[in-house]
C-alpha cells in the first residue's frame, strides 16, 4: 500500500528542494520529506548571501569569469552562463513572495541594493538579508511551500536507500520510483512511490569533526546515489571555510565570508597580518588560499587558532551591517569592533556530488539532483563565494521545469516491496556506533584534510574500508536506526573523498598535495562509477 501518494518525492528541504518543490506543484502532487525539522539545513545556517549581476557596473561575463577562475579549470562555461544569467529571474520571484534584501540610500541612487563582495569577485555583487540571508529565504519560501494545496512536507523522515526497477526484479528499463524512508519516531522503514525522485539532501560537512554544517549534512544522497549505482565526481574537492569560530562552548559557528569582505583582516596570535605573503589579493583571497595559508601559520607557529580582526570598523557599522552575527560573538564574550575574533578553517562545501545537469538529470531515469548534492560543472575544483544559493535556486527550478517535460512516462504505479527485517534484532552496543563514527571523521582530518600526502590518503583508505566492512556487517546483524544509516553514509562518502583524491596526482582549487604541488596541464575530472553493492534489507 502506498502510504504517502505522490506524484513527485523531494528528498530534503533546504533552498533547492523547496524551490523545486514550488515549480513542482503546478504539475502534481509533491511530497517533501525532511530528515529532521524542515530548516535545519545548510541553506538556513548561509550568512553572507547569494551572488547575482544587479550593479549596472557589474557584468554577467564578469561573475562567469570570476566563477571559472576559482573552478581552477575544471568549471563547465555552458553550466556558468546558465546558472549566472538564471539568477535575476529567481531573485525576482523571491522578492514577490516576500523576501526583502538589505537596500541603502545614497545621494543621488535612492533605495538601491546594498552589495556586498565576497573573496575571489571582481565585483560587488552579494545580495544579502542582513547576516542571515539564508534563513530569511528558508523562512519565506517554507511558509509558501507549507500554505500550498499540493505540496506535503513530512519531517523526521530519514532515506535509506533509493528503489530502482533493477534492483526489485520489475520488468523494463531500469528507473527509479521512489526511496525506502525510516520514521525516526516510530522507527518504522517503509517505502515511497513516486514518478519522479528528487535528491535535494544538501552538503557532507559531518564527514570530518570540524564543520560549519548542522548535523544533519552526512552526505545522505550522494551515499544513496552511488549504492544505486551513479556516476559521482570530484568528490575530492571538499572547501574548508576558513572562519569558523574557535570557542569551547561554539558549535559549527560560521563568522561569514562577507566580514572579510568589509575589510577584516586575518592575523596570527602575535597581532601579524599573514594573507598578503600568500597571495595579491590578501585577506579577500579565495577560500581555498586563506585556508591552506591559515593551516600553515598555524602549522609552523604551533597556534590552535588564528584572528579575524574587524576592529577598524566602528561598532555602529557592525551593528547595522552584521546584527545577528554582532550580538552571537558577543554572548561568547567577543565585541567584534573592540577584539579580534578567534577562527579555525573547518569542512563547509562539497563540490562534487552525483553528476548531474542544469536541469537536475542523472544517469538513471527518474532520478534527479539539486543542489550541493549534484555536481553540475558550476563550482569545477572551488566554489566561488555565494554561488551555492544562487545554484540552489537556480537548479532547484530548473529540475522542476526538465521534470515537467517527462514526468508522465513515469506514471506507472510500480509496486515496492515493503522492508524486510530478516533476523536482525535491536542493538545492545550503541557505543560501537559511536565508536566508529567517531573514528571515520577522526580518520579524514587526519589524512584527508587540507593538505593531503599520498602515504596520509593510503593510510585513511584502509582504515575508512576496514570500518566499512565492520559498519555493513552491523548493518546486517541489527535492526536500523538513524544513527547507523548516518553511520553508513558517512563511511560511503569517505571512502568516494580518498578515491578520488588519490586518482588526482596534482594540486588544483580545494585539492592540495604535499607530494604533487603542481597543476597538471590538462583538467580533468575524477568521476567513480563502480557501486559498493545494493541497498540491505
């Protein structure tokens, strides 16, 4: 029996999920499944804003320029230009639905945007919602989503694996039609048909201890992807943001690119400016300079952390241009405009992901992909500051729109077979979970961190595929709970990370290493197509 009817499953809720869902629902039924709470993703947590051409200044040619030069290469220019010219469009319809970025007067240029830039633009070209930019899109396009007659979200809904006509024996092309789901309060798994499956399940950031995501970024799609045997690439391009707030009691705390784009300056704990001995650009550098220059002072000097230093700036400026960020520092007892503010690079961005098109296509029929979890060719080796809402949005209606072309070839009601438990039995030895996912992320910021060696991604390679054989025969043995599919999922993606990042013998964008320090002359990408076997039930 099919529980949830649907025409059409997006699995996640965050900026591409929704805004495809949106574009969804003039077409069919559309069911929202979100792992926890419907904001707690990536998307909400985006400070500093969304890039997009508004300065009459400004050129599209100019963004896609600055977008292929952080790529290092390996960024595709027909992606770019799509997804930069797309922008102003979407940024439109948000502002019709409510959405209001901040805006100054000048004399002479009465109500226009207040642009911010970022590290690695040429431009100023950063719309924001004051320090929060990302909640305030969640905030006005969930309230929409939640108001629509065609839209179900359904939260505390965890994926287990994707259900391809291959893999339950149905006659014809192999195709997806759905996914299998654990109810995180009733424990219960069951599966979901639809005509269409959208993987919408953002970022991977808990792969390694240190991270700007919430918890809930364990690389959960692109895990499910590559088990139902899709192409993932690049995955070994992994940004480290290189603020993220050092306090004992600061959990995953982002201090926002767009303070460095105010002028803030990174210091080692001597009180010397360090950025322009790395590069021209100093402290406006993109992410991947400024934190492989703050690993190294950090490295050589023995410090734990290096200083943001904003204090030049005078506190009513910090107090309108960065309010919320302002008063959090200050409840961890730091005033941004009288003390350097304490920083540590840590996991923030995966470039690579399921390949995947403008349009959210993937390799199996019926299956599409937005967001940090697709790797369409816009980022290549680095992401360019605030593009990942703009590929977001930008996707994320997109894959509406390339659903809407085809979507009635896959109608057929297909049934799925319900879960099967077999002779597993609930577990007496969480700790083991624990131990092991613990272990993982220890594993990857040891080895496969900013910088990388050979012999560190050799090491971190056996270890990650002795945990991997240990987590599948818990897999097998006991009954599933959240915490072992996250488990699951971050050992899959680990193992993707060290794949890749061996075949790569050169350092380009996010992918330094220590034996190879040179950029090949020719880019090209890492794509692993093999799968680690199908889903257990």
């Amino acid at each position: 029996m099919n529980r949830h009817p649907c025409d059409f499953l997006v699995i996640g809720s965050g900026l591409a999920g929704l805004t495809c869902a949106m574009a969804l629902a003039r077409h069919g039924r559309v069911l929202v499944a979100s792992k926890v709470d419907a904001l707690e993703c990536n998307s909400f947590y985006a400070q500093g804003g969304i890039a997009c051409v508004i300065d009459p200044g400004d050129t599209v040619e100019a963004h896609m320029q600055d977008t292929l030069d952080t790529g290092c290469g390996l960024g595709d220019p027909e992606t770019v230009q799509r997804i930069v010219r797309g922008g102003y469009e979407r940024i439109a319809e948000l502002e019709q639905l409510g959405l209001e970025f901040e805006r100054r007067k000048r004399k002479g240029k009465e109500n226009e945007y207040d642009l911010g830039q970022e590290g690695g633009h040429s431009h100023r070209r950063i719309l924001h919602a004051g320090d929060i930019t990302g909640q305030a899109m969640m905030q006005v396009l969930l309230a929409q989503a939640r108001a629509h007659p065609n839209i179900r979200i359904l939260e505390n809904l965890m994926a287990v694996d994707l259900v391809t006509t291959g893999w339950i024996r149905h006659p014809g092309p192999n195709r997806c039609v759905g996914a299998y789901f654990l109810d995180r309060h009733s424990e219960e798994i069951f599966p979901i048909h639809a005509a269409c499956t959208v993987l919408a399940t953002g970022g991977l950031g808990k792969v390694y201890p240190y991270t700007s995501n919430p918890d809930i970024a364990t690389g959960d799609g692109v895990a499910m992807a590559w088990r139902a045997g899709l192409p993932i690439r690049n995955m070994e391009f992994v940004q480290f943001h290189p603020t993220c707030l050092y306090h004992p009691h600061a959990k995953s705390f982002l201090i926002s690119e767009a303070v460095r784009g105010e002028g803030a300056e990174l210091k080692d704990i001597r009180g010397q400016a360090f950025m322009q001995e790395f590069d021209d650009r100093g402290s406006l550098a993109t992410r991947d300079v400024t934190a492989r220059a703050i690993d190294f002072v950090m490295k050589k000097h023995g410090d734990p952390f290096v200083y943001l230093d904003i204090t030049h700036r005078s506190e009513p400026f910090l107090r309108e241009r960065f309010p919320n960020l302002y008063a959090a520092c200050l409840r961890y007892g730091i005033n941004m405009a009288t003390d350097p503010i304490p920083v540590v690079p840590a996991a923030h961005y995966s470039c690579g992901g399921v390949v995947a098109g403008v349009d959210g296509a993937t390799a199996l029929p019926g299956l599409y992909a937005c967001g940090e979890v697709a790797s369409t060719g816009l980022h290549g080796a680095n992401r360019l500051a605030s593009n990942s809402l703009l590929e977001a949005l930008v996707c994320g209606h997109e894959t509406a729109l390339g659903i809407a072309r085809t979507w009635k070839e896959y109608r057929e009601i297909v049934p799925i077979p319900g879960w099967k438990c077999g002779e597993a039995v609930s577990s007496d030895e969480a700790v083991v979970v624990e131990h092991n996912w613990n272990e993982v992320r220890t594993a990857m910021w040891d080895y496969v961190g900013i910088v990388r060696t050979d012999r560190r991604l050799a090491r971190a390679r056996a270890r990650i595929r002795n945990l991997r054989q240990e987590i599948k025969q818990y897999y097998g043995d006991y009954l599933v709970t959240s915490d072992l599919l996250e488990l699951r999922n971050i050992a899959d993606v680990a193992e993707l990370i060290i794949r890749s990042a061996e075949q790569r013998k050169e350092s380009r964008g996010l992918h330094f290493m220590a034996d190879h320090p040179e950029t090949a002359p020719d880019a090209a990408d890492t794509v692993i197509h093999d799968r680690p076997g199908g889903p257990l039930t």
